[in-house]
C-alpha cells in the first residue's frame, strides 16, 4: 500500500510497485527519462538534485554538461547526506529531481521558494489530479509545461532484475518563473527508452 498521490488522504493501492529494499521511497530514475527532461528543457546556471539517491539522475545531469550539487535525506551513497529537502534553506538557480512520492506537494511548495529559475519533478501523471492540490498548486503556481512520457517508465529499487514496462503514466512538471500564460502540455516523443538505456 502507498499513500502517494491519494485524492482524499486515504491509501491506494498500486499495481508495480515493487517492495522498498533500501529504506523509505527509494527508486532510481532509469538514465532515459533525464536525458528526455535535458534534450526538451532548457537549464541556465546550477542545478540542485536534491534527493539524489544513488545518483542516477545527478549522473545523466553532469553528463549532459550541467553543475550539479547533490544531496539526500537518507544514505544512498552519493552527494551530501543528512539533508532535508524540505527544511533546507538553500537557494539555486535551477532544482531537478524525482522527489519521494509521499512529500511530492512539499516538494513543490519548496520548489517554489528554493529555486530561482526552474524546477522540474517527475510525477505520477494523476499529479494533475486532487483538490486539494487544485487549491494549494495548479490554482496559485501552475506548471510551465508538464511533459508527458510517452514511453512508460518503470521504477525498480536498486539492484532488482529489469523487465517489462510499466502501468503507471509519468510526466515531467516544469515550473519556470520566467514563464507566463497559461499551462503548456507537451509529449515527450517515443525513442528515448531505447536510445539512453
Ligand atoms: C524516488 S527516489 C529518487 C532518487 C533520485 N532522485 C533519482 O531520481 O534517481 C526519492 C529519494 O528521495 C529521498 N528523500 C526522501 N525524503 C527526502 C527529503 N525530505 N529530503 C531529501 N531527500 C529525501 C530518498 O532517500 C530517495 O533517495
């Protein structure tokens, strides 16, 4: 059971989510669906990864030709550790990462302050759904773009055998402060899967 993305504050169950092994809501991001966010998105200055994990994400980041500060709440052998994303007084200029599916909305909500430029989430599709975020989010400081993937992305924790595809739709949510105008829904084109694994 998972209380990620409930309408009304009650569990849901989900259908691939494979057990935790690792602690609390630890899943790394497959390469691919950060180099759909860099070759889509446009991202001047520093970005903060700021609940990196193992780093899959930072990775793809640096790769790409970005600076990247990195850090975690928990251990995962990689960046700064002990270091809560949601108490953090830092201010960047761009943050990026797949944040812990049950502080998602506070993510947001420090998204907003802590970054100068742009923060981009990637989040179940059904973000866009809920009341309560329809108050507290998309009536007050919507998205730029969400970028729906195309390809399913299937999270697995570190070290599980990879296969299949899978059943939940992500997108990525770009919030851009030089931004203005309504909301801008985009599809990430079908490739990326297979060019990046
Ligand atoms: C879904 S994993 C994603 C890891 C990495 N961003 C990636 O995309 O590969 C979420 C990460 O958030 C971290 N985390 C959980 N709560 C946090 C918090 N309050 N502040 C910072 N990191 C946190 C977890 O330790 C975990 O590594």
């Amino acid at each position: 059971m998972d209380a990620t993305y409930n309408l009304n504050g009650g569990f849901k169950p989900t259908a691939k989510r494979i057990a935790d092994l690792d602690g609390p809501d630890f899943y790394p991001t497959p390469r691919w669906a950060t180099y759909a966010l860099i070759d889509n998105e446009k991202f001047s200055g520093d970005i903060w990864e700021c609940a990196c994990g193992d780093g899959a994400m930072s990775k793809v980041l640096q790769e790409t030709g970005n600076t990247v500060l990195s850090s975690d709440l928990y251990n995962r052998g990689y960046g700064e550790i002990g270091k809560d994303f949601l108490e953090q007084n830092r201010i960047t200029e761009n943050i990026i990462t797949n944040p812990p599916y049950n502080s998602a909305e506070g993510f947001v909500h420090s998204g907003l302050k802590k970054a100068k430029s742009k923060f981009a989430f990637l989040l179940r599709l059904a973000f866009l759904e809920g009341s309560n975020r329809s108050n507290t989010i998309f009536s007050c400081s919507p998205p730029a773009r969400v970028w729906v993937f195309s390809e399913r992305i299937t999270f697995y924790p570190k070290g599980a055998k990879v296969s299949g595809s899978g059943t939940t739709a992500y997108a990525w949510f770009v919030w851009d402060k030089n931004h203005a105008g309504p909301t801008e829904l985009a599809w990430l084109k079908p490739g990326y899967k297979a060019k990046y694994s």
